[in-house]
C-alpha cells in the first residue's frame, strides 16, 4: 500500500516519501519498506571541557557527507538493554515497555545480516532509544544521526526523533522564545512512533557533516530564481553613432513581495499629521506589502464586548484606504488564535462560544474579502487547545480553514506558526497542521513566523536553512510573516537580518517576506528588533535592510551594441532611451516575470525614436 508518510525529529527533520528528494534513502520490501530518517546536533566549540551540546538539529544528506571518516556506526543490531535506576552505560540500545529481537535474516534487514525487531508493541509510549556518549562527538562539528526503519503496519503516520532536554532558559525579548540547551556526557536519540505497531530498525550512524558556506548557495540560487534577462535590440538609421545611444534599466516596483507590520491607526491617521507622514513614508518607500499589527484581531475589534456595529472596523478599514492608493497589498492577521489571553475575555462566558467563533469568522471574512489577499486562519494553533477544548471537536482546523473557504474562495489560507526554525518547540506540530490541511487540500500557505533570537552575536543559519528545506518539501508556498532579530545592538541585528533575508529569499519555496515590530509608535523605548527609532528614523539596521533590499533592485545603463542585455531581478520597470544626452523615447510599467523571465524589446531611432515590447 503507497502512502505518504512524514519521517522527523522534533528538532527539524522531514520528508514525503510520495515525492522523495535527493536527501530521502527509500528501499522497496514486500509489504513494507525502510524509511532513512536523520536528526542533527552540534556540539559547542567553545565549551569542550564541560560539553555542552546546544539542541540544533538540522536535516539533509549532503554530498560527501557518508564519507567514511565521517561515519561512526552505532549498536544497531546488538541486544537491546532495559533501563534502571542505576547508571546507563552509553553507546547502546534502551528499550521501553517494549520486547525486541535480532533479526538474522538479510532479507528483512536494510544491510547486513542482522538488525532489531519490536515484538508486541501495543501502546505508543513503548519506544526505543539510542544512548550516544559524549566523545563522539567532536567540537565545533554538526552531527547527523541516522537510522533506518521499516515499518510493519500501514496505519502509521508520523516518527519523531527526539532528543533528551536537561534545562530551558527563556530569552526575553521582542518574542519570548524558549532555547533549549544540554550539559552532558551522553545524549539520549529517542524513536517516537505515533501508533502502536512493530518495525524493523537497522543502520544506526552518526554523522560528521562539513557544510559548505551556505551564503555563497544562496547568492547563486538568488541570481537563478530571482532574475531574469532584459534583452534590448537597437535599430539607428546609418548616420547616426550607435556609440551615443544608451538605454537605462531602471526598476519601480519589485515582483517578490517584500513587506512589514504596521500600525493601522498610523497608517489610516490624518494626513496632516508630520508622523503620519513619517511613517507612510517609511513603509511607501521600501515594501509592496502589510500586515496590520492588531486591527484585524478579534480580541482589539472587540475588546470588552460583543460588537454588531460597524465601528470595529473604522479603523482597518481607513488604513487599507490608504494602502490600497499606493498598491500596498495586505495580509488578513488574524482571524482567530488559538489561545485563551488573545481572544476576547467575554467569549469564554459564553455559553454558545461555538456560536460566537462561527459569527467571527463571517463578519471578519465577509467584510474584509477583496481587501486582504490572505488570512492567518488560526493563529498559533500549536500553542494549546483552547479551540478544540471550545467547540468540542478535533477537527477544529479542517472546520474553521473550510468555513472561510467557503465564505471567500479567492483569499489565500495559511497557518501561521512559531517555534520551527530556529526553535524545534513546535515544529512537529506545525508539520502535522500543514500536512492535515494539506490532504483535504484546505490550505495555500505556510506561514512561518520566524522571530529570532541570537545565541551570543549569531544564528545557526545551516540549522535555519535545513528546516526551512522540510518546509519547502512540503509542496505549498512559504511565508515568512513575522520575522525579528532580537539584539540590543543594531549593527548586530541589521547583519543578521541581511543573513536571514539573503537565506529566505534565496529559497525558491519562500513566495514573500515580511517583517514585525520595523519602529516604535509612541514609545521613547526602543524595540530590540526595530529598524527605526520613534520618530521613524533608521537605525542601522534599518540602513542594513534598505542595502540588502537595494542590492536586490535592477538599475543600469546599456550602450555600445545593436543589441544589449543585462540580467535584472523580477519586477516593473521605466525603459528610456537616450541619444548623446537627450531623451528620445521612455516606456513605463514594463514588466519583468518568472513565467516570461526574457523580456524582449526593440527601439527603433531615426529622427525621432519608438520603443517597443
């Protein structure tokens, strides 16, 4: 029986075996098969003596990487061992609840001649777990741990890969954002698997993996997908000098949706207002996209009580005014949110809160529609089950997601979740959203929130960039909706941000990026993610974002040829040409795209000139 089936670790690992990828090891067996799934984790450089491991687990199979210098088998055929209260030697199999036997037969294993069975395993909580020392792992290096599986029934789903904890700290800052870190002298690899059924388990490794620098990938994969070509052909009658003819390219408008959160009230102010003009200013000059920080929220429509007047939307609604004269576009954030303080206090004394949550979603969503191009559909749905706890259902997502589709066909639905980038706290249970979605083909977008949180003056951007490939994996179009860089320094936090945005944008899957919290309104105080001051002046990490978004902008001038062409980055753009200083012709809103990514045009010269597409 094909199926699809979601192999991962709670630290970021995952593939479809329905569409497999260069990373995902598939061998076919009658009646079942084994499924290659891996987890990763880097031991701290700085920290040798007292090994410190830092939980960053990244995915893939990387050329080279099962060099067999790099390769440390591990026990994945010898006997298993029950764990007790006394210590637990290292380097071998533990079992829990369950029975397991050798296997000698090379027919049932992946390699080899012997590898390990479940037997009876009737509950999901008895589980196999592999002990991994400390010294086998070197410092500074990112390891990959893998083992293969072949499953024995065809009801399962879902394995996870789940590393031991030892202690949390939270990072106070823009987002709260819990890091996960681990003092120790063994690590322990437990295999989670969500029904309760048997499985064959062999060719457990680790993996030494050197990555190649990711920056210089994504600045290749930027001119690959980003860019087209603008192809200009010259026709002069003879007496003219083609040498002083000359063609500037200049870009107005980018294709690839570059946006921010604002506040609406600024946004929709009044007109005569120096901040007001401040701030539009700001967001005018650099994206084609919003996402209103609270307007749309239920909870700010409707703080104190239920609302049937049309007040609730005054305020949204004299700002996406404002945005759509200037073609700023806007996503719907959120509809709902899965989470008891971001609803309405009154709603949970109600005695029909399914009632109310249905009359949300009709008043939001019918009277927004034409206006947002997307919406957040359930905030946050990882976080708790507040909604299912409420309409007493548990499938709350396929509920709310088919409603507004049905009440909006042309909106685009995403989730929209935290915790599965840089964090592995939910990204589990954000694979398992978007893949439920997914089947009942109810969603059009991820929506990754991406607030960051750097450990000292970095971010691990390989373990970013490896859980962002599960995303893309899966086949729907990402989002980044949120993002943040948390440092009080804005040197710091405007480089990561030009690191992170060079990552996202390289990413084919990625369709857009947004950013949160861009400047304080009204506040004295500065925000450890901001790029503006109060008064809506750069920092200089707004300067940072403004260069890499400029670096990303086509303007050129061509000469000397009958035929000239330079490559450009998608989007709309003012052609001119000049003849020995003087302007003869301009074409305006030329547009460059993806689906034609040559643009051809001709400019004919005589005593006067015409420019044609």
């Amino acid at each position: 029986m094909e199926q699809d089936i979601l192999i991962m670790g709670t630290g970021g690992l995952g593939a479809i075996t329905s569409s497999p990828k260069e990373h995902i090891q598939i061998e076919s067996f009658p009646g079942a098969r084994f499924q290659h799934f891996t987890d990763m984790l880097k031991k701290d450089k700085a920290n040798k003596k007292n090994g410190k491991l830092e939980r960053e687990f990244k995915f893939g199979h990387e050329p080279g990487a099962y060099s067999s210098e790099n390769l440390v088998p591990l026990a994945s055929s010898e006997m298993t061992y029950t764990p007790t209260a006394n210590k637990n030697p290292p380097n071998r199999w533990y079992t829990v609840g369950v029975n397991t036997v050798v296997m000698n037969d090379s027919s049932s294993c992946f390699s080899g001649d012997t590898c390990l069975k479940t037997v009876g395993r009737d509950k999901t909580w008895k589980i196999l777990y592999y002990r991994a020392s400390y010294d086998l792992f070197e410092p500074g290096y990112t390891y990959m741990f893998n083992v293969f599986i072949k499953l024995l029934s065809s009801d399962l789903e879902l394995i996870e890969i789940v590393a031991l904890s030892k202690s949390w700290y939270k990072d106070p800052s823009c987002h709260n954002n819990v890091t996960d870190k681990i003092a120790f002298s063994y690590v322990d690899f437990f295999l989670k698997v969500t029904t309760p059924t048997d499985f064959i388990l062999d060719a457990a490794s680790l993996v030494k993996v050197d990555y190649p620098n990711w920056k210089v990938t994504a600045t290749n994969n930027i001119a690959s997908h980003r860019m087209g070509t603008i192809s200009v052909n010259i026709n002069m009658t003879s007496y003219l000098d083609p040498s002083k003819l000359e063609i500037q390219v200049k870009q107005t408008r980018r294709h690839f949706p570059f946006g921010v959160a604002v506040n609406a009230k600024v946004i929709g102010g009044n007109d005569s207002d120096t901040y007001v003009q401040r701030y539009r200013t700001w967001v005018e000059n650099r994206v084609t996209w919003i996402v209103f920080i609270n307007a749309a929220k239920w909870k700010p429509m409707e703080w104190a009580k239920r609302d049937d007047t049309d007040e609730k939307f005054q305020i949204p609604d004299r700002a996406l005014d404002w945005l759509e004269s200037k073609n700023i576009k806007s996503r719907g954030h959120a509809l709902h949110w899965n989470k008891f303080q971001s609803t309405p206090l009154w709603v949970s004394h109600q005695v029909n809160r399914t009632a109310e949550i249905e009359r949300r979603t009709h008043y939001a969503v019918d009277h927004f529609k034409g206006r947002f191009q997307h919406w957040d559909v359930i905030n946050e749905f990882t976080v708790s089950r507040l909604y299912q706890n409420w309409l007493g259902r548990e499938d709350v997502l396929e509920y709310v997601f088919g409603e507004v589709h049905i009440l909006d066909p042309d909106v685009k639905l995403f989730s929209n979740e935290w915790g599965n980038l840089q964090s592995s706290l939910h990204f589990s249970d954000t694979v398992n959203v978007i893949l439920r979605l997914k089947k009942q083909n109810l969603i059009d977008g991820i929506g990754l929130q991406s607030h960051f949180h750097p450990i000292g003056d970095t971010l691990d951007m390989e373990l970013i960039k490896r859980r962002l490939e599960i995303f893309a994996g899966l086949g729907i179009p990402i989002w980044i909706t949120e993002m943040t860089i948390s440092h009080d320094d804005p040197v710091i936090r405007g480089n990561l941000l030009a690191d992170c945005m060079t990552l996202f944008y390289s990413t084919p899957a990625v369709h857009g990026i947004l950013l949160w919290d861009f400047a304080p309104v009204n506040n004295t105080d500065m925000l450890p993610c901001a790029l503006a001051s109060p008064n809506v002046t750069n920092n200089a990490a707004g300067d940072k974002y403004d260069e890499t978004l400029a670096n990303w902008t086509t303007e050129t001038t061509l000469s000397g040829n009958s035929t000239l062409s330079t490559k450009a980055f998608f989007g709309t753009y003012d052609i001119t040409a000049f003849y020995n200083g003087y302007e003869l012709v301009k074409s305006t809103n030329v547009i460059l795209t993806p689906d034609e990514n040559v643009l051809n045009l001709n400019v004919n010269v005589e005593l006067s000139a015409s420019l044609t597409q």
